[in-house]
C-alpha cells in the first residue's frame, strides 16, 4: 500500500503541469526556430516542411493542454481538499504534518491515515464537513511504502 506525505500531495499537480507546459514551450521554441530558418532558406523546402510539422505539434499539445484544463482544476480542487484535511488534523491532533500520511490522493470514505506509526481509518459524513478517526491495522505493515 502506497502512502503519500504532505509534501508529495503539494508537489503532484505541479510537476505534471510543469512537464506538459516544458513540452509546449520546447515546440513553440523549435517552431520559431524553424521559421526563422524557413525565411532566411526560402527556396530549401525542407525548412518549411520542419515548420509545419513543428507548428502543428503545437498546436496539438496546446489544444490537448485546453481540454486537460477542466480535469486539472478539478484535480486541483481535490488536492487542496485533501491538504486542507491533512492541516486540520495536523491541527487537532497535534501532530507534525510531517508525521502525516494518507493512502489517496483524493478525499473518499474509509481511506487510511498514517498518523506517526498508527493508522487510522477515516469515515466521513455525506458532505464531507466532519470526519470520524477510527484506529486500525493493516494486514502485512511491511509492505508500507
């Protein structure tokens, strides 16, 4: 079972963006490149060709990026959530947010909680505003990650 610190949970959206906005940048870059040498090469053909394909490649990550944007904000919202719920037992138990990990990435009922070296289970109400701790064990700890 994998388990996913405080910090972890704040870095995973952002490395993902980073990647797909690296990518379009990098094609945009080759894309001017190639159209500066298209115009100084314009009778070599292959410069334009190389133009073309880049630009539309472009084009292509930067349309998937718009129809990725609706899933990325909700993932966002999912993840401060779950931040949110990490500080506030943090908060209440007294506990290092350091000393804090979950089992999901997401809020969902009867996931787990690694509270030092304790799990807990956490049951949620209906709309997820209150929450209930119940201590638990694991079947085969060793395999905590």
């Amino acid at each position: 079972m994998t388990f996913y610190s405080y910090s972890q949970l704040l870095a995973q959206n952002n490395r993902l963006l980073l990647w797909r906005y690296g990518i379009l940048v990098v094609l945009s870059l080759i894309a001017v490149l190639m159209l500066i040498l298209f115009l100084r090469h314009r009778n070599d053909g292959k410069y334009r060709d190389l133009l073309i394909i880049f630009v539309l490649s472009a084009c292509l990550v930067g349309g998937i990026q718009c129809s990725n944007y609706q899933r990325y904000q909700t993932s966002l919202n999912q993840n401060a959530q779950i931040i949110r719920f990490l500080q506030t037992v943090s908060r209440k138990k007294d506990v290092s947010l350091k000393k804090l990990k979950t089992n999901k990435t997401v809020l969902t009922d009867k996931m787990i909680l690694k509270m030092n070296h304790h799990y807990y289970q956490v049951n949620f109400d209906s709309d997820f505003s209150s929450y209930y701790l119940q201590r638990t064990q694991l079947i085969g700890d060793q395999e905590v990650k």
